[in-house]
C-alpha cells in the first residue's frame, strides 16, 4: 500500500519538481519547496498505507484471539461506511455469535455433566483404543474407583472387556466390585472431534425386577385373599350354624333340612374355590407353544359355527397359513368370541368375524353389537369380570396365548355404534 500511494504521486510530484527547477526562482525557494513536496509526497503515502493496514492488523489480531477463545477483544468503531468498517462489523458481529455459542455449549456441558452425575445409572465412554474417556459417579460406584485413577486406562485394565464387546443391547449376570446380579447393557457410537467413541450405559435390573416381583406377590395375595374371602367366609359361619344346631336340645322340628341347605352352601363354595384354583393354574401354567402349520380360514369358520346363541358372520380373508399352537390359538379365538357372542346377547346384535394379511403378520378382528367396554383399565386383569358367572381369565389367557407366538390381543369400543372391537395380531413366521 505504501508503495501504491508513492507510486500514485510520481508524476505530480515530478511535475512540480520540473516546475520548480525550470522556473526563475531562487535556490532557497527550490530547496524549501522541494523538501516540503517530498514530505508532503511520503506523508500522505504513510497516511494511506496506515489507514489500510491498521485495520487489517486490528483483524489479524481478532481472528488471533477468537482462535484462543477469547472473544472479549472488539474493534473500535469509525463511524465511516467503508469497506472495511463494514468488514471489522461483520468480524465483530461474528464473535459475538462465537462467544454465544461456546457460552451454550458450556452450560450445555455443564448440564450433561450435572445430569450424568446425578443419575442412577452407570456411564463410560470408550475412545477407538478402548481407553476410558468418561465415567459418572455412578460408574465410579459400579467399579469401585473414583475417576482421576481410572480416567485413561483400558478396559481391559479396569476388567471392563465385556462392556465393549458382544450385542450392543443385551442382560448379564456380572459381580462388580460395587454390585452384583443382573445387568442392563447398552452400547452405541458416536464421534467427538472426528474420533470414534463409545457410550457404554449399565442399568442395574436387579432392583427393577425385585419391585416388579414384589408387585406381583403383592397383586396375587389380594386377588387370593379376595377369592378366599368369598368362599371361605360363607362356610365358616354355616359351619358354626350347623354345629349351635346340632348341639341344640331338643333340636327343630326341620333341623335335617337347615343340615341340608347348610351343606349344599358349604359344597356349593367348596367346587367353586375348586374351580378358582383349577383356573388359576391353567392360567400360571400355560404350556410353551407347539407351533404347527395352522389354516386360519378353516379354524375361524369353525369356531364361528359351534355358537348359535347370535348370528355369527365370517367375512372371511385371504389364504392364511401360520406357525402357531393350534390348541392354543383355537382356545385364544374361542375366548374372544365368546365374549363377543356374550355381549351381542344383550343387544339381540350379531357378530363378524374377519381377518386381513401384511408381508410379516396376520390380523383377525372380531366386532360385536354389544354394549361396548365400560372400563377399559381392568379388562386383562386377572379373576375380574363382570359377566354372571364369569370366571375372569378369558381375556387374560387369551393374551398370554397371543404373547407367547410373538403377537398381541387388543379391544377397543367401535366408533361407528356401540359395540367393542377386538384386534389379534400374530406374526406370520414365528419361530
């Protein structure tokens, strides 16, 4: 730039010079008018060029400095519209968003950080050399270490190779130093400043599975108690009746027909605390599937026919043939339309039966004109029914049948009348 400028001022300079020493002056005036254009002539030349380079080394020291991280440096304002004012605004404006963005992703840090420490669940990242990048406190509980001694070390060092080999989503059995039992594992990639990483997140199950247990015991005690409760209340106190009445003097006239009745209660509860237990184990005890070739057309016109209480309609589907436990899946289907029969009773509605086929599963529906589902929360809960006489392991058998090929049973109210819809979806090829 200094260059440029002295070479803009050659020629008038060398005019004047010419001027000056052709002309009828004196050598004090040449002399004093020569030096003048001379510094006048550098001046203005060093004037451009720190007008330019200022503020280009005023940049240069920006982008220095925003390479460092420090974003605090700003370039004075000109207050004039050109170039390169425009050019040290948009630099400026360019930090501010830098500095925005690195403020956010530290507290974005921050709080991943906050939360990996406060979670229940252990952490570690693993670069490309299975080296330990990462571990939150709950890892550090889980192996027994806090985090400076085992921060750089291998998994193989920290007896940790399992983590980092076999199915990315898997359950083991695993004594840590900071637990034993059953283990969630979970694995997935991820890359951090183009290096590959690995996210090793260990869920112990052991408690999860002990809660749901106890639930369990929990809900068949009460469902136990409850049924016991029932059967066993009514044959005590007719027991202490009949046994006042037998030591009674003189006994009735009718006490022979108060024995009677009095037995035919106690064995009247007696078969149907048989029957709860009988339901109860076919319930807890359901056999694996033996799966068969099964045609679902020829089982559902069948089942269809063996009930005559409602019309039953089979809408039919196309050819079907799956891998399934036909006595299982007959006692599924028989279940569902069952009900579906029981409901259109009190209606005088009838039934359809149909059934529709994708690449990988098998859907049957059974619609009913019933009065629909009133409570849809207790519907697979087992031992409860609303019906007369009903048992109450229908729809939760029906369900564990479906669960065990791989599918699913769901009911739903119909939203074009009153009725209830129930869905089976089976997998076509279940192995």
């Amino acid at each position: 730039m200094f260059l440029l400028a002295l070479g803009a001022g050659v020629v008038p300079a060398t005019v004047a010079a010419v001027i000056l020493w052709t002309g009828d002056f004196t050598p004090p005036v040449q002399w004093t008018l020569t030096v003048l254009i001379v510094l006048f002539w550098v001046g203005f030349a060093a004037a451009v060029r720190s007008t330019v380079v200022r503020p280009l080394q005023t940049l240069a020291n920006m982008q220095a400095a925003v390479r460092e991280g420090d974003f605090s440096m700003r370039p004075r304002r000109t207050g004039t519209n050109d170039s390169l004012s425009e050019l040290m605004y948009e630099v400026d404006q360019l930090s501010s968003t830098l500095q925005q963005q690195r403020l956010g992703a530290f507290e974005a840090d921050a709080l991943m950080r906050k939360v990996l420490s406060e979670i229940d669940v252990a952490v570690f990242t693993f670069n490309s050399d299975h080296r330990l990048r990462l571990i939150n406190r709950a890892g550090e509980r889980l192996i027994g270490q806090i985090s400076e001694r085992v921060l750089g070390k291998t998994a193989s060092e920290l007896n940790l190779d399992d983590l980092v080999a076999g199915d990315d989503a898997r359950t083991m059995e695993r004594n840590f130093p900071g637990g034993s039992g059953r283990w969630g594992i979970r694995r997935t990639k991820f890359r951090q400043s183009g290096v590959p990483h690995e996210l090793v997140v260990v869920t112990d199950l052991s408690r999860a599975l002990r809660e749901e247990e106890r639930q369990a015991w929990q809900r068949l005690v009460r469902v136990l108690g409850h049924e016991l409760n029932n059967s066993l209340a009514p044959i005590k106190s007719i027991a202490h009746t009949l046994e006042s009445l037998v030591r009674r003097q003189p006994r009735p006239n009718d006490w022979e027909d108060d024995v009677q009745r009095g037995l035919a209660v106690i064995s009247e509860r007696s078969e149907a605390l048989a029957r709860f237990v009988n339901d109860y184990s076919r319930l807890a005890r359901l056999p694996k599937p033996n799966l068969q070739a099964v045609r679902i057309g020829s089982m559902i016109r069948r089942i269809g026919s063996l009930d005559s209480r409602v019309p039953v309609h089979v809408i039919g589907g196309p050819d079907a043939t799956i891998n399934a436990d036909p006595d299982q899946l007959e006692q599924l289907l028989i279940n569902i339309l069952r009900n579906a029969i029981d409901a259109s009773v009190e209606t005088r509605g009838s039934v359809s039966v149909g059934w529709d086929l994708r690449p990988d599963e098998l859907t049957i529906r059974v619609i009913d004109e019933g009065p629909g589902i009133a409570n849809a929360s207790n519907l697979f809960v087992p031992f409860f029914t609303t019906k007369q006489g009903g048992s109450g392991i229908g729809l939760p058998l029906s369900r564990q049948i479906a669960e065990s090929h791989g599918g699913r049973v769901s009911l739903a109210n119909r939203r074009d009348r009153t009725g209830c819809e129930a869905v089976i979806e089976l997998p076509i090829d279940e192995h």
